[in-house]
C-alpha cells in the first residue's frame, strides 16, 4: 500500500506519507530531514525510507501441476525494492511447483538475486486421490 501525497508548489519538497507499519495509520509531514506526524520513532524511518529506497514485500500466485487450485499464493520472505517488484512477478510467472507443497516450503531461493527467498503461503497437497469433478477425469497411480 502506497500512501503519498506530495504537497506544495514546484518545489515538492514536502510530502505528506501515511505510515503503514501499524494500525495507527499515522500521517506523516516529511521535509527531510525532518519528519512529524508520527507517534513512535518509527515513523521517521519509514517516511525517509519510502522517499529514498522503497521496498514491498512481493506476493503472487505461482502455477502449480498435481493441485487443486493450481495456483499456490507464494510471497517474498523479506522486502524487495518496489521498483523490481513488477519484475518479480514476471519472473514468478514463469515458476511451475510440483505438489505436494508445504507451507513456508521454498520456492525460490533468491528472487532476482536481491537475496529474498519466495515461500508457499499454504499447503498444497496433491489431488489424485481427489474424486472426480466434473470437467476433470481423476488418473489412477
Ligand atoms: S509512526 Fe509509529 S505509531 Fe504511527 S503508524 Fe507508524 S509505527 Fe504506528
């Protein structure tokens, strides 16, 4: 979730953010250095954050052959900057995971080499010996 809101004229150099690390949901006045608004020190550090490096976690689906659903809902395991976000999930796109899948298995070791590893957020036990639905003809073995 992106809260910013840059305010003033040509300048732009005071922006407004809206903290999202808690509930609070603190509005933010950056003028960096300085930052107000916020009601704990973290505040600052998320604000200054956001304007100079900002970073997402990264969540998605994944293909996945021997499942039902055949998508598995995967997410980063840590932070990578936004800007590689779109990327990731493309690379992502491209990723087929044989069931059974556990939760909190590894997905992929190193997402875009930036170091973060993608997890299965579920467990994803393999159907074959699912019944029949329609539309689907269950294989034996
Ligand atoms: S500044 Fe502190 S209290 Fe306010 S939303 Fe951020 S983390 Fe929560």
């Amino acid at each position: 979730m992106d809260g910013e809101r840059t305010m003033g004229g040509a300048r732009g150099e005071e922006r407004r953010l809206t903290c999202v690390l808690c509930p609070a949901g603190c509005d933010l006045m950056v003028t960096a250095p300085e930052v107000t608004g916020g009601r704990c020190p973290k505040g600052r550090d998320y604000a200054l954050k956001e304007l100079t490096a900002p970073t997402r976690t990264l969540t998605t689906t994944v293909r996945v052959e021997g499942a039902k659903p055949d998508r598995l809902p995967v997410r980063t395991l840590g932070e990578i900057p936004k800007e590689a976000v779109r990327r990731g999930v493309r690379a992502l796109d491209a990723v087929v995971v044989v069931a059974p899948v556990r939760l909190g298995q590894v997905i992929v070791d190193d997402l875009l080499g930036f170091g973060v590893p993608v997890v299965a957020t579920r467990d994803l036990p393999a159907t074959r010996d699912l019944p029949a639905t329609p539309g689907r003809i269950a294989r034996d073995g």
